[in-house]
C-alpha cells in the first residue's frame, strides 16, 4: 500500500492546477464512484467567515443530542496542521490508512477526471462518510457556494454565517454578487438559515426562489440577545426559546455563529433543553480563532484572520477586552488579500507590527513586497522582518498583549515555534 504521504503528495499537487469551480467533474466522479449520500441528513454551511465555528458547534450540538451510536460526519477546510483535519466522524480524524485507501480508489476509478484539489478532498469525506455510514454530515464549503465542489448535495439545512468581501476574482466584486454565490447551496425543499450579514433580504429571496421549505433569518425569524454576563438566549421564530445559553468560543461574532448552530439543531428536530445545548458549546473546540495560549506565564492570542471581516472581528475583541493595554501584532498574509488595508487597520489597536513573509507558492508575500509597497503606512508602527522567527521574538520579547494573526498558513509556524511549552487556554 502507498504511504498516505505520497497519496497526499499527488493529492497537494492537484492544487498546482488552481481553483476550477464547476460541478461537473464532481458529478462524474461521483457517478463513477458509485457514491450515494441519500442515507444522509446533510447540513451544508457557506460563508466568507463563521463557516468552521458554526459547523463545529452544530457537530457538538448534533453529537450531544443523539444517541452515542449515531455517527456524525464532518467535512471542514483548511486544515492546519494535518490534512486529516478536514475529515472527522464525532470528532475522530480520518486514518492515514483511510486516506490511502480511498484516495487510491478515487485515483484509480477516475484517472481521466481532472480532478482538483477541493474536488479530490470532497470525495474523500463524502466516501469515506458513507463508508462508515454516518447519520448526519456538516459539510463547509471551500470557495463560495454555486460552483464549489461540495455543492453537489442536496442539504436538508443549508446556512449561510456572514457575507463579506473575498475571492472577488472568483465570486465578485461586490457583496450582492457573492451573497448570490453563496446563495447557490440553497435548494428546493431545505430548510434556510441565514445568520448576520449585510445581504439578508436578498439571500431571503434567493431562497424563496429556489424553492426552499422555509427561511430563518438573523433579526427577524431569529432573535438573538445578549446579557451583560455574555449568556445568550434565541428564539426561532414562535416556535422555541433557548434561554441562559453560553459558548466556549471567544468573540461576539461566535453569538451569531452559535445562533445559527442552535437553529440548525431545533430544525433538525432534535429535542434539546438550555443545559444540554450549553453542555455541547462548552465542548466545542475551533483551533486558530481567538485562541489563547500560556506561554512561559504570560498569554498570546492566536487569531488566523486571513481577510477583512475576519480581521475587523479581531480588532472589536481586542478593543473589548483589551482597552488602554499595549499590544504587539505578528502578521503575515497572502498577495490576493486586501493585506494593505488590514495591516492598516490593525494599527488602530497595536502599538507595533511586525510583519513576516508567507511563503506558499505565487500566493505568498515576501520582505520586499512588504517592503516596497508605499500604501502600508500603519502610522509608523510597522517593522518588516526577514522571516517569521524574527517577528515572534520581537513579540515575545515585549510587553503588553502578543497578538499572531493573518493566513491561516502561519499556523504551523506558530505552533512549531511554542511547541513544547504551549499550554492551550
């Protein structure tokens, strides 16, 4: 048998194709495959941000309220330390052994599909989750909705977190154009949930024109309210009322996101009180967003914001909890961010940036992009340095709040480098 390295290598390869988005190759692969996920209950979850939250929540939420034998699949990306991440069953990563095993199958049966990199990763989940044959499966989607390669399913709950702008190159220019992208996972028949975004109204319609059973929306069908001590509370529509609810992840973001997940878990009739829904949010764990770590007794926070909403939610939390107190940022980004405007406006909480090449083939930016770009001005508080070691220990080696942040393909860097001494809080 193939080392799940080497399946892995061919599988990073077919990133070097780039981002094709259409669903006919998916469609014949699946046909090929034989795959059916009839047996399924399917949620399926867009957004330009809050999708990994959310679907982590809902799993939590979906496992505490089924029986212990009941599976519940979970399809999520990027990962960020194994690639095994993106593929769980109630919180278990798939095997190396069964990433060698389907993914040679797929490799095999559909060797004269061009399949890409998102493409060959949703049959590897879909797969393996009718192999083991799960109840239910929280599927993120990679890139928009429409065209994205998961989107082959016909979900019994498709949510839609937040709108923002993104990927404009592949979903639009403005945010009506990739609400409409994001739009494309609602089908005829699902249940509709659209969280806090700017588009509401408009995704609304989309789902009544697509034939949806019904639509939840944020602020209207669902009403979210927050108490002072950070307990919550949603009522859906007239039909239920969670009160004196609370969540383990940080952020008035995650009100929306966990909103949302509570939704989804009383559309999927799944009976539920307030201290069972909190004894399920209280066990949800999403690395990498707002997470803090002990190091040497002092903490850091690690956010992987890697666009413009992602990075102005970071910017309210630490305004929130960090007012008047000096903060140090690392950050490092991709070329086709808006990483001007988001180093930019990170100065209006730090003291001092210290800014890393990302090194990820033609995506990355190095010490002279940075460098030479006139339009990163941080009122005077950015430092560009060589490499991401020289960044941490500028941070680490100060006072005052530490702060990493920026793509999610730091994360290794940030884990590497404390490994051994981290101590997750």
């Amino acid at each position: 048998m193939k080392s799940s390295a080497t399946i892995l290598d061919r599988v990073y390869g077919l990133a070097d194709t780039g981002i094709k988005l259409g669903l006919d190759n998916m469609r014949r692969a699946m046909e090929r495959l034989e795959l059916d996920l009839s047996g399924m209950r399917l949620i399926h979850v867009a957004g330009t941000n809050g999708k990994g939250s959310t679907c982590a929540m809902l799993q939590s939420l979906i496992m505490r309220h089924t029986d212990r034998n009941i599976k519940t699949g979970l399809y999520t990306s990027p990962h960020l330390l194994r690639f095994n991440e993106r593929i769980r069953i109630n919180n278990d990563l798939i095997s190396d052994e069964d990433i060698d095993r389907i993914g040679g199958k797929i490799m095999e049966k559909c060797r004269d599909i061009s399949l890409t990199f998102f493409e060959f990763t949703a049959l590897l989940a879909f797969i393996y989750f009718a192999e083991n044959k799960v109840s239910f499966a929280v599927i993120e989607t990679g890139l928009g909705g429409r065209l994205d390669a998961t989107n082959v399913i016909t979900p019994e709950i498709a949510v839609i977190t937040s709108i923002g702008i993104d990927h404009t190159s592949y979903l639009g220019n403005t945010i009506e154009e990739i609400a409409r992208e994001k739009a494309g996972i609602f089908k005829k028949g699902s249940n509709v949930i659209i969280s806090g975004t700017p588009c509401n109204l408009l995704l609304k319609k989309e789902a009544v024109s697509r034939g949806a059973r019904a639509v939840y929306s944020l602020g209207e069908d669902i009403l979210l309210s927050v108490e002072k001590n950070g307990s919550f509370s949603v009522k859906i529509k007239n039909e239920a009322v969670f009160d004196n609810l609370s969540k383990s992840l940080r952020g008035a973001h995650q009100y929306y996101n966990a909103a949302a997940a509570v939704t989804a878990l009383f559309l999927l009739d799944l009976p539920a009180s307030p201290d069972s829904i909190n004894d399920a949010l209280a066990k949800t764990e999403w690395k990498g967003r707002l997470q803090y770590l002990n190091y040497r007794g002092s903490d850091v926070l690690i956010d992987v914001s890697h666009n413009t909403e992602g990075i102005r939610a970071l910017i309210d939390f630490l305004r929130s909890k960090y007012a008047g107190k000096k903060i140090s940022v690392a950050c490092g980004f991709l070329r086709d961010k808006e990483y001007v405007s988001m180093i930019n406006e990170l100065s209006q909480v730090a003291e001092k940036i210290f800014l890393f090449p990302v090194t990820t083939g033609d995506r990355g930016l190095s010490y002279d992009d940075y460098n030479g770009n006139a339009g990163i001005t941080g009122n005077g508080k950015v430092t560009v340095c060589r490499n991401f070691t020289e960044a941490a220990s500028n941070i680490i080696n100060g006072n005052g709040v530490r702060v990493f942040t920026g793509s999610t393909y730091n994360y290794e860097n940030i884990y590497n480098y404390f490994k051994g001494e981290q101590v997750c809080i």
